[in-house]
C-alpha cells in the first residue's frame, strides 16, 4: 500500500472515531433519546384531575371499604397513556379505565414509574381480579382472570391496606370537572 493510501486510511478512522465519539458523548449528556420516552411527558410530572368519586364494598355486607378521587380514561388515547410518566399519584386516588367491552384485559407497567395494584372489575361491578404490587417500568402484561369492563388502578398497597378483596364491589360517580387535586 503506498504511503499516500496510509495516509488517507489515517486521516479517515481519525475522523470516523471523532464523530462517533461525539455521537456516543451526545446520547450521553441526556440529549439524545432516553428510555424511548416521549419527549412530550419525559420531564412532566401529569398532576391527578379529579372527575368523580369511586367507592370499593365489601361484597356480602355491602359496606364500603374505601373511598378515592379517580381520574377517567375512557376513551383510546386516555386508555393508552394512563398513569404513564407520572411520578406521584395521591393517597386516596387512582385512575378508572372505562373499556368499550367487557373481556380479558391486559395492562402493562411500560413508562409507568409508580408501583400500582391493577384492580379488575367486571359488568356487574364485581372486583374479579387483583394484581397487587406491579412492578414500575415492565414490560409484561398482568391480566384480569374473567372478562372485565372496568379498571381502577391505585396506589400499590391500597388493596390490602383497605382490606379489598376479589368478590367485593365498586361503586362510582363522575363529575367530570377537571379538578387538580389538592
């Protein structure tokens, strides 16, 4: 090979190695993708809006056992983004997803940064499953074990906290004024 070649080849893996350290320095310093987050709600914590009231009872007493502010998904986008990229949620609220069908749903922790318990919740109002303690940022689904038509995601711990348990009830309102919690 002549020197010229030499030369040239040189000049070329210098500069290749140059960009892709700058390249590598721009992922780095935060400015580049992270996590394949959207940058529209990457550094936003979403505040809670109050649209109703949901009541957990117990199933053969009737009683209730909590009471908490929900926030309503029930369309696809709201369905879709959820408790996504929130980072707090408070005490005594959580999140409603009103499904188009009563069937097995399956929810996912993917860019959900607060531990939740998944509650399940048929036609009938009838709490048929309990994913307590799901995992923040998975991937994997958690699934209702019977059709479900309803949602209501909590703070993790809540369920047990509250003493709610498969068979027992929901019971709801909506006001559908966007309140910002206290």
């Amino acid at each position: 090979m002549s020197e010229r070649k030499k030369s040239y080849r040189g000049i070329f893996l210098i500069g290749l190695l140059i960009i892709a350290t700058a390249v590598g320095a721009y992922f780095l310093s935060g400015s580049g993708a992270k996590s394949g987050m959207s940058a529209e709600y990457e550094s936003v914590d979403i505040p809670f809006r109050r649209q109703g009231e949901l009541f957990f009872t117990g199933g053969q007493s009737g009683d209730t056992l909590a009471v908490i502010d929900i926030e309503v998904a029930d369309d696809d986008r709201l369905r879709a983004l959820g408790l996504m990229y929130r980072r707090s949620l408070p005490e005594n609220a959580g999140m409603l997803f009103i499904q188009s069908m009563e069937e097995i749903q399956s929810f996912w922790m993917k860019n959900t940064y607060i531990p939740l318990d998944m509650i399940f919740v048929n036609a009938d109002r009838v709490i048929v499953t309990i994913h307590a303690n799901t995992a923040p940022l998975k991937e994997w689904s958690y699934a209702s074990a019977e059709p479900a038509l309803y949602v209501v995601e909590v703070n993790a711990g809540f369920a047990s906290r509250h003493g709610i348990r498969t068979g027992d009830g929901i019971a709801f309102s909506l006001s559908r004024r966007d309140q910002a919690a206290p």
